[in-house]
C-alpha cells in the first residue's frame, strides 16, 4: 500500500474494513470490521494460519493493540444533543 504506516495499514472492502498491525513477534494482528461499530480481532501467526483473538463486546470505533497482546484500548463516541463525550476507562 503506497504511502501508508509499514505499522498499521487499511484494507477497505464493499463489505468490510480490515485494518493489520505487526506484533513484537513478526506476527500480525487484523481488526476486521463487519459494520461501521462491531470488530473481530485475529492474529496470522504463518500462511493460512489465522488464531481468534476476540470479539469486541462494546460498540467501537477504532482499536489499538500493544504489540505483545498484552493491552487494548478502544475508542468509541457518544452523541449526546449537540456535544460529543469522551472517556478513559479500565477495565
């Protein structure tokens, strides 16, 4: 992909935005979007070889991994009339 991050690159489909990053062990982490809000994370860890890592159980809009799986956060907004509303939480 021309002019991207060699770290986290995007993948947009017709049906869904697959978004990869590499790990500290040369593997790759793939956040796949099946809608504008839900996420499921896999790791390729060799040719065909894809593990499950999880499924987001809370609306998202953006996730980030540590490179040794170790942590995530996720980003999400919430509309609230005419604001938009941020939080930190841990978990």
């Amino acid at each position: 992909m021309s002019g991207t991050s060699p770290e986290l690159d995007a993948i947009i489909t017709d049906r869904y935005r697959i978004e990869r990053q590499w790990l500290a062990d040369g593997t790759i982490a793939f956040t796949v979007w099946g809608s504008t809000d839900a996420a499921t994370l896999r790791q390729l860890t060799g040719p065909g070889q894809a593990k499950p890592i999880g499924t987001l159980g809370h609306v998202a809009n953006l996730v980030s991994l540590s490179k040794d799986l170790a942590r995530a956060t996720i980003m999400w907004r919430e509309y609230r009339g005419d604001a938009w509303m941020y939080r930190v939480v841990k978990p």
